[in-house]
C-alpha cells in the first residue's frame, strides 16, 4: 500500500492529515529567536496579532529527522511512501525531503514529488493522492496522477505588502519599488518553471487584477472543469470578491475553493495577501 506524505505548505496539519491516513510535518516559523510549529504551536491569526505587534518572523523547513522516522515507520510496515512537497526554488521542502529520503532505511521505497506549486492546489493534489491510496491505487497509477494534474496548475498572488516577499528573496526590489510607491495593485506570477516568483502586471483596481489574470488562465485553455483556487491571509473580502469574478466568468457552477492561508506561507505573503489559482485533476 502507499502512504501520502506531506508539510504543512500543503495546507494540512499533522492532525488533519493523521485523521485522513496522512502524515504532515510542521514548517516552522521563528519569531524573536523562538520557533512554533505551523498550526500546532502558532495559527494564522495568531501570527498576523504579531505581526502587527511589530515582529518580523521568518521560516525554516519541516524537521529532516522527523521526515526520516516517518519514512521509517512507513516502510518497516512494507508500505511504499510518496512525500508531496512545496514547489522547489520557492521552498527548499523538496530538498529537505530528499536529503530525508536518502538518510531512512529504505529510500527505494520512498518518493519524493515536487509539485511545482504551493497554498490550495498542493492541498488538492495531496487530498486526491490519499484518496488513491486509500482505495489501493498503485504508487505508478498516483504518480500519473500528479505528474498529468501539475501540468494544469497556474498560480498567481496579490501582495499587500511586499516587503515578506523582499525579505523573502521571492521578487527584486524593482517591483516593490513600483507597487509600494504608486500605491497601485501589483500582480505576481509564478514562473513556468516554478522556481520563482515575477512581476505579471500592475493593475489600477482589483476587479482589473482579477481580469487580468482570468484572461491569462483563459488563453492557457481553462474552463468551468478546472477547480479555482483561492487562499488569503485573512483577507475574507478580497478573496470573496475575487470569488464572485470568478462566477460572473466562468459561470455560477464553477469549482471554487477558498482557505486561509498557513502561518508559514503568510511569512512568505504578508499580511492580506491572496494566493488565485488553478488545477484541474486528471488520472489518466
């Protein structure tokens, strides 16, 4: 059988994912020289009380010995492992997982997947492999899965403040120049390759942001049969409105799934920030 493993980046805490046959692993995020465990120790809202306080947190990757007695408890159970993790250049999970992997008693045993993507459409590839998994699909047949279903994703994000981004060498300086001094909306793309984070556009409102970014999704082909996905850093009415665009486009009907963010990813964003997304499922 195959078990599914993943980090909190995917939006899963370890009791959720234990609840669902899973296993997830904190990222940590560190605050004064203390560190907390994504969800368990510290919670989103939490997290933005001390922000707001004036502190300025950082992150650090989920536990490499934790990740290495997962893999063990696994596959001592003749269990076959595949760790999802957060995309590679945006995070360095998928390196952590695979020193892990190399470090257990049986890495021919483990795989370790980068999903080339981050917020809800990790969430969504982790909950459909565990649903495969559970149901006795093979190891082959999920990793179809993933590597046909990743090829649909496209990720796109709305900063409030850029300088979590600086901070977190995810853009350069340039855009947050722009975006901060004409108190405009900018609006960040992931790359093709999922290694980083541009600059896509500036836009005067964020109905225009909203267009503009379901006219890209449109030209790449999606449509109602895609799943739209929209993660917020306790931005409620943001994310609703960019929820209602969404419907008046693509129709009532349409798939959408809204979360608030992880405390570990609300470092990387910033207070307010909105993550606007796509993915469509595809097993064969």
């Amino acid at each position: 059988m195959v078990k599914i493993v993943t980090d909190s980046a995917s939006h899963y805490s370890r009791q959720q994912a234990a609840d669902s046959g899973m296993y997830a692993v904190p990222l940590m995020v560190t605050i004064d020289h203390q560190s907390y465990r994504d969800y368990e120790e510290i919670t989103d809202v939490q997290l933005l009380k001390k922000i707001n306080e004036g502190k300025v947190p950082s992150t650090s990757q989920p536990s490499i010995g934790e990740k290495v007695d997962i893999y063990n408890e696994i596959t001592e159970q003749g269990n076959e492992v595949i760790d999802i993790t957060m995309a590679d250049g945006l995070s360095g999970t998928y390196q952590s997982a695979l020193i892990a992997r190399e470090s257990c008693d049986h890495p021919e045993m483990v795989t370790v997947f980068n999903s080339k993507t981050l917020c809800v459409p990790e969430h969504i590839l982790v909950a459909h492999a565990n649903q495969m998994a559970q149901a006795g699909r093979s190891k082959e047949e999920i990793m179809t899965m993933l590597e046909k279903s990743i090829a649909t994703d496209d990720s796109f994000m709305i900063p409030i403040d850029f300088q979590f981004l600086l901070r977190g060498g995810r853009t350069n300086n340039a855009s947050a120049f722009l975006g901060g001094l004409l108190k405009l909306i900018p609006i960040i793309r992931r790359t093709d390759d999922a290694k980083r984070l541009e600059k896509y556009a500036i836009a005067r409102t964020y109905k225009r942001a909203f267009g503009m970014m379901m006219d890209h999704f449109e030209k790449r082909g999606v449509d109602s049969t895609y799943t739209f996905c929209l993660a917020h850093a306790q931005n409620e009415e943001l994310a609703a409105k960019a929820a209602q665009s969404i419907c008046r486009r693509f129709g009532a009907s349409v798939k959408i799934v809204v979360m608030p963010l992880c405390p570990s990813f609300i470092v990387q964003g910033g207070p307010g920030c909105l993550a606007f997304q796509t993915i469509k499922i595809i097993e064969k």
